[in-house]
C-alpha cells in the first residue's frame, strides 16, 4: 500500500508499529555503540563534506569560482524477507532511516581533472527512504554537483542498514537528462561487508573505449568477482559474490552411506563441464568428494530475486520435491509394485492417490497439481496431460510413437542413416557380433515393395533412433541394479511421401558376460497378437532409452551443465558495462542457482533421476560419456546440430540457407526461424559495438572470456580442433547466437513439454524393469506373457513409487512461474539506453511476433501431418510467450527451471 504521509511521519510511523514487536527497544539497542555509530556517521559526513571543500579549496587555489548544481538520485529497491523483516536488526535499521543514513551513494564522473590529470573527487550523499509500496522501498538523496563534474559513469554504494538489500536501479535527475543505473543486486550491509559496491551506468564501453576514470573500478569490480580481494578461506558465504570453477565432487554422499559414493565428473577419467565452486570441506571418507551440508552456495547474484523467489520458481520447486516425495512413498504399500491395470493409471487423474492426513504435503504442492475438495483433503489428483486430454490411446499407436521423434519432447536423437548394413563400432571381443540383425529382407517387407533398400538409402529415406553403441556398456552393469533391466537399441524409420516415419524396426541387444552369449533380436510391427505384443514391449524398451537420453542429455548436459562455463567466465572476465556481457546477461540468469538446486535433489546419487530413470547410479558416468565422445560447441547451434545429423544439407536458394532432410519436421521448421531471428538481432548488436575486426582481437577482456571457457570451464576438450577462434565479427556472432539458442530454444523445446508428453508415463516410461518375454524365458515367464501380456507390460512400465515422483517432477520442471522472461518480451535497461540497439531489438521482438502467428497458422494446416490432425498435440513449444503454469509453449531466455 502506498504510504501518502511525509517521509519523517512515515518512518516515525513505521517505528511505533515495529515498537510493539520490539517492547524495550533500549534494551535492544546498546547505548555505547549507538554513540559510537552516532560518531562514526558525523565523522563519515564531516569526510563527504571535506571531500566537497577539497574541490572548493582547489578552485580558489586556481581563482576559478566552481558552481555547483543540486542533482537528485532516486534508488529503487527490495525490502528483505519477512523473517529479516521481524529480526533484531529491524528497528536498528528503522532508526537509520528515520535519521536519514539509510544508503551511501558517491558518484563518480567519467572525466578526468583538468587541474591534476586525477580523477575527479567523487561527490558523496546519504539516501534516505521516502516511501514503500508492497515490497518495494524508494530512496532519494540529493547531491551538490560541480558544473563541470561531467558525465557520471559509475556509483559507488554502501548499505547502512542491518539487513542486506535488493537495489534494482538508481536514477540519476541531471539538467541534460536522466542517467540510470540498473543495479539488480543484492548489497551486503557494512557491518557485514565495507567494501562499496560498484554499479556502472547503462551505457556501454568496450574496454578500449572506457573512460580513464572508470578504468580502475572495471577492474577492480572484476578482481572482486574472480575472489582476488577474498580474504577469507574455506567455504564461501552467502554474501560473497565469487565465480570460479570445480569439478562435479558434490552429487555423491559416501559420509552418509558408501552405497552414495559417486566418481567424480571432471578430470581425464569422466571428462566434464565445470561447475561454479563452493569452497565446502572434502568429505570424511573420500577426500575428492566435497560434504553436502546446508545450502549449495552460488553467487548471491546468482540466486533468485525477492520477488522472483517468492513466486512458483524452480529454487521453491526443488526445494520442496525431497520432502514430498517421502510423504508420496507413505501412501504407498510397496515401493516396487507395479500399477495393477490400466484403469488404476488413469485413476491417478480422475480419483487421485491417498495421502496420509498427518502428512503436512499439500501446503507444499503448486497449484499445478490439482488437490480436490477440501473434504477430501488427503488426496492428490493429477491434472491429465495434453496427449491424454487429446487422445487417450495415441501413445499405442506406431505413427505417434514416429511423430514425436521430429514434434516430441526429445527432436534431438533422430538421424539419417548412411552406412549399411548397420554395424557397431565396438570391440566384438567384448561386445560380440557388431553386425545388426536388421537385414535389407527386413526393410523391403516393412516398406512393403515401395523401393527398395538400397533406393531408400540413397533417396535418404531411411531414419534411426540409434543408441546401441552408447548403452551396450552399461547393460551389464545396469542389469546388476535392483529392478531394472537394459538393452542396447536401434529403432529404424523409413520416410514417406507425406514427410511423416513410419517405425520398421527395433532391435535389442545384450552383450556377453562371463556366464552368457550375446543375446538379440529383432522386433517388427505385427501382424497376428503376438508379435504386437512383443512389438508393443520393444517400443516400451526403446522409448525408456529415448527418455533417459532426453532427460540426461538433451536436456541437462546439453544445456544446464554446459552453460554454466559460460557463465562463470563471463563474470570473471567481462566487466558489467562490456557490451558482450549485457547482451548474454539474460540468457544467464538464474541457471547457477537452478543447477546447485538440480545437484541437491534432481543428478544427485540417489535423487529423482537414478531412483526414476533406468540408468540409476550411472547417469551421470552415462552423461560423461556422451560428452567425451559426442559434445562439440561448433555443433551446439541449430544449423549445425541439423547438418550434422542429416537431417539438413546447405543450400543457398532455401529458407535459412538449409535444405529439410524431413520437410515437416516441427521443430526444425520452428527452431530455424527463432535461430535466424536471433541471429539478425546478434549481428546488428555486434556490429553496432565491433565495425571493425581489429575491435575484437583487441578486445582483451572478450578473449579472456572465450579463452577461459575452452581451458578451464570446457578444459576436458581443450585441445579439440573444432573451438572457434574470436577474430572477426562473424565468428563472435557464431560463439554468441549458439549460446543464446542452447539458453533459449534449445531448452524450450527440450523442457516445457515434459508434462504434456510424460505426464502420462505409458507413453514415455523412464525406465524398464523386467527383460522381453522372449529373452532366455522360464516357462512360467511365458505362460505369464500368453496369458496375461497386458500384466507383462505393466511389470514392465516404471512402478507406482517411480510413475507418481516423475509425473510430480515433471509437472513442476514444465511449469512458467508468473514472472517469467520471455525471449524478446522486454529489452534490457541498456539496451533502451542507446537508440540504435533498442530499434534492432524492436525488430527482434518483430519477428518473434511473426514467428508466434506462423506457429497457429501451420498447426492449423492438417497437410502437415506431424503437429496437426485428430487428436494431434499441436507443436507450440517454440512460440516465444507464453501464460504462467504448464502450457506447452514459452521460450524464456534463460535455463531459469
């Protein structure tokens, strides 16, 4: 509520209410320190005055009469939470403001003295708060300016209060025109922290280009942030704004089981991206792991606003999933019991699950998932996905379980087949026969006569979901895991007319162990009931891979794991007003915190993903993997990723300068035109700041960053021949639109889909727990499939424990917290800030506008067989805005859930 009183009644006010939850403020309030603070202020004042008379003293050393100007600043910010709101300090800070010291604030000029060549005095003033409404607090200051100040590039801030404060901006009311700093950070208290933070104006400078006078405070901002100024040691402090680098020591606990010891994911044995660093305490029992105790620290920059944390967001999401999922597994009689038909799968949205009443669980699920009247308390009932509330029995069918390989949750895996016969490169001494049982005979009677195979494969109509040579290793090792099981897969696709896959083949295979031959075979549509059913459990099988690629690959590898490099060089090595780090910033923010949130509770040994995902304590040594043989930054950008796969050739005389393998390929169709609108807005960014190629090589703290990333933050690939070289415009723009794509568009597509498609987990199972019926079967295991395939199956799908955690999980990872930023929707403060940027960033939002109404018109277009039709889930993920909740659209700048 706005407060209409004066600002001394106001915060007079403000004092007597907090006087009645602080009785005896005196016996609060030591009276000595009150003096000495008192002194301290009226010393801190007679300084800023004598600064102020040093300028004056100089001007009449030089009989030059120096006027001065009354300059106002207005600084907007966040109050804390409440539980700071109700601390000790609280009525500490109240009679800060009441006497008006709330805030430090000098300003600083970009302009040296004429008289000394020296940076001119700063010109220094205490902000007092003049009102609040809701969260927000406003303060103001006035300043006694030289005329000849000059333009002020930087402020230097100090937080008088007890409490730390979220500062958003500063405003600056000069006779030219306003200048703005946009802060959007938390200020540490003095007592706390002494040191003034630093904030530049929104104007931006190359470091060639930035004013003597800021020089120095570019610099020095940058040492704080790389903890050269940290004088402390060991784990760092909340407060404590450091980025630096270390390996993934931190998901395992072998102090608090040896069964939670995990290897470490970085290094030459498990290449890996680095993650930001914690300074915590090895452990106990393995000295390469680090303790996993309280919070995992991430830069308080890093961490989530008030507001933001305050709202449905990812930090409150993971926060609350290891408490609930307890709560879940008491409702449960076996944790490994299957659901015992089909109807008690649907159930789960029509009727719900029991939940104990002592169980505390509702206050903590969101809204997404539906709890039922208030006389039936204890249940929780979920909300039916998008694919079930379109067509229930779409998940059966082979054209979907084609459809969405190119419009589904994971568009990343499919890939042109060119070699055959299909064959493993893996040593056959220990993975026997490489050769695939997938023959042409096999291929020409499912495509029934249309060509042949040989026609196929040069025609590029044949397609697979290969991951045969990536899961063989672990098949033994995973089967060796309590209730699951593991093939290695080929799952084969043969393109028609109308540019939709048809399924051809699936094959599974189990290499040798010690006591037994290489086991496999091939499974085709059927024809008669029994090879549907064993068509039908492939499927099950090969969609459990596809699931935990996605999930383990496509999506946390490929875009949280691999960004946050990305992110600590930028801070340690671009300062705030480089031109390159205001235009990434958004892309960055929040993904630190996400991630520390997703090694609590999501990758962690015995978190969501190994409890929930068949590749169980090996998902991250799975992940390390494909890093190591797969990941390659020249392949990360949409184009290249496309080519690479042979899904797209160039083509000069096409859209986009690429050539469809697949014409109707959703989110390749969708994904290039955001590519492109990306990359017009990147180009007239960096060319705006970079007319010239020598700017870049020039630009030592651009090639600090981008060295930092391949040695340290990407160090296990280093020395890859691919890396490119930052030495013109052109190869800028290529390093920084691939960034902005895996930030935005490739997370979109690869995130808020989950529930729509996994939601109803018979259609993507995360894992699957009992072998092919046919895979060295007992004759009970048999009779059991003849008799009862339906039950088969269900023993097959993941148990009711690991359905309802995923369907949670899922649920919440999908959903837009009600102050999401979407991807062109509001420009950034400095980019408003110079004329030019803020016209090509109009025109981004432009484009992105006529991205959204190509998306409705061609999910109207029932030609385009893979995102319309009966009961299809139209392909939305790629339109840029989207409402708050689960929706199935939205792309957000950053990896922010």
């Amino acid at each position: 509520m706005f407060c209409k009183e004066s600002p001394s009644l106001q915060t007079l006010s403000a004092a007597k209410s907090l006087s009645s939850l602080f009785p005896k403020p005196s016996a609060l309030i030591n009276p000595i320190l009150t003096v000495r603070q008192d002194k301290r202020c009226r010393r801190r004042r007679c300084k800023i005055t004598a600064s102020q008379s040093n300028i004056a003293q100089k001007g009449k050393f030089t009989n030059e009469k120096v006027q001065k100007i009354k300059v106002k600043g207005s600084i907007t910010a966040e109050e804390g939470t409440l539980l700071e709101n109700l601390s000790w300090s609280r009525p500490l800070d109240v009679i800060t403001d009441i006497r008006g010291r709330s805030l430090l604030v000098e300003l600083i000029s970009t302009e040296t003295d004429t008289r000394t060549l020296m940076e001119k005095e700063p010109v220094a003033d205490y902000a007092q708060r003049v009102w609040f409404e809701s969260r927000n607090e406003k303060y103001e200051c006035v300043f006694d300016l030289p005329e000849d100040f000059g333009t002020v590039g930087a402020i230097r801030v100090q937080n008088q209060h007890h409490r730390e404060m979220f500062i958003k901006e500063m405003v600056l009311e000069l006779p030219s025109g306003s200048v703005t700093f946009s802060c959007n950070s938390w200020v540490t208290p003095k007592s706390v922290d002494p040191t003034k933070r630093i904030f530049f104006s929104n104007k931006s400078y190359l470091p060639s280009t930035t004013p003597e006078p800021l020089k120095k405070l570019r610099k020095e901002e940058l040492e704080t942030l790389q903890g050269n100024n940290r004088e402390r040691v060991g784990e760092f402090a909340k407060y404590e704004r450091v980025y630096d680098y270390d390996v993934y020591n931190d998901v395992g606990d072998p102090d608090k089981d040896e069964k939670l010891s995990r290897p470490v994911m970085g290094g030459l044995s498990y290449p890996y991206p680095r993650r930001g660093k914690t300074g915590r305490k090895p452990c106990d029992k393995d000295p390469s792991s680090e303790k996993r105790e309280g919070e995992f620290y991430v830069p308080r920059d890093e961490e989530f606003s008030t507001t933001k944390g305050t709202a449905f967001t990812g930090k409150a999401i993971l926060a609350a999933l290891p408490s609930v999922f307890p709560q879940i597994e008491a409702a449960l009689l076996d944790p490994h019991l299957p659901f015992p038909h089909f109807k008690s799968i649907e159930d789960l949205y029509e009727v719900g699950i029991d939940i104990p009443k002592d169980a505390g669980l509702l206050p903590m699920i969101p809204k997404l998932i539906k709890v039922v009247a208030e006389a039936q308390d204890n249940l929780l009932q979920f909300d039916p996905p998008i694919l079930l509330n379109k067509d229930r029995f779409s998940w059966i069918r082979d054209d979907e379980f084609a459809r969405q390989t190119l419009a589904g949750l994971n568009p990343y895996s499919i890939q042109l087949v060119t070699e055959w016969p299909l064959k493993s490169k893996l040593d056959p001494a220990v993975y026997g026969d490489p050769k695939s049982l997938i023959t042409w005979d096999i291929v020409e009677k499912e495509i029934r006569g249309i060509m042949s195979t040989d026609e196929a494969l040069k025609n590029k109509r044949l397609f697979m979901l290969d991951y045969h040579d990536l899961l063989l290793p672990y098949v033994n090792k995973v089967r060796e895991l309590d209730d699951t099981t593991l093939y290695a897969s080929r799952t084969l696709f043969f393109l028609s007319d109308d540019s939709t896959l048809r399924p051809v083949a699936i094959e599974l295979t189990r290499p040798p162990d010690v006591n037994r031959p290489q086991w496999r075979q091939v499974f085709t549509p059927g024809y008669d009931a029994t090879s549907c059913w064993l068509w039908s459990l492939a499927k099950t099988h090969a969609v459990a891979h596809d699931a935990g690629y996605h999930q383990l690959i496509s999506h946390w590898l490929r875009t949280h794991c691999c960004m946050e490099p990305y992110i600590i060089a930028a801070n340690r090595r671009l300062s705030a007003m480089h031109p390159i780090y205001r235009l990434l910033q958004p892309h960055f923010r929040y993904t630190m915190e996400i991630n520390a949130r997703a090694r609590q509770s999501l990758v962690n040994a015995g978190g969501i993903i190994e409890t929930c995902f068949w590749p169980g304590k090996y998902s991250l040594e799975l992940s390390s993997d494909v890093y190591a043989k797969l990941w390659r930054f020249d392949r990360e950008g949409l184009p290249a990723d496309l080519i690479s796969r042979g899904l797209a050739v160039e083509d000069e005389t096409a859209e986009h300068g690429l050539r469809l393998t697949i014409p109707d390929y959703p989110f390749a169709n969708d994904g290039l035109m955001l590519w492109d609108a990306l990359k017009e807005w990147i180009t007239d960014y960096v060319n705006h700041y970079y007319p010239d190629a020598g700017l870049i090589m020039l630009d030592e703290e651009l090639q600090g960053w981008w060295t930092e990333v391949r040695n340290i933050g990407h160090g296990d690939k280093k020395n890859e021949p691919w890396w490119p070289v930052l030495k013109t415009q052109d190869d800028l723009i290529g390093v920084v639109t691939t960034i902005a794509w895996v930030a935005s568009g490739h997370h979109a597509a690869v995130n808020f889909g989950q529930y729509g498609y996994g939601g109803y987990f018979p259609n993507r199972p995360t894992t699957t727990r009992i072998r092919m019926p046919v895979e060295e079967p007992t004759e009970e295991e048999l009779k059991e499939f003849y008799e009862e395939p339906e039950k088969v199956m269900l023993k097959t799908f993941p148990s009711q424990k690991q359905a309802t955690q995923v369907m949670v999980t899922l649920d919440l990872l999908s959903t837009h917290s009600p102050d999401e930023e979407y991807l062109g929707e509001e420009p950034e403060s400095s980019w408003v800030n110079d004329p030019i940027i803020f016209a090509a960033h109009e025109r981004f939002k432009g484009r992105l506008k006529h991205l959204e109404e190509v998306i409705n018109e061609k999910n109207v277009n029932v030609s385009l067989k893979n995102r319309a039709g009966a009961g299809v889930v139209k392909y939305e993920l790629l339109k840029p805005i989207s409402e708050p909740g689960v929706t199935g659209m939205g792309v957000p700048y950053s990896v922010s859930i």
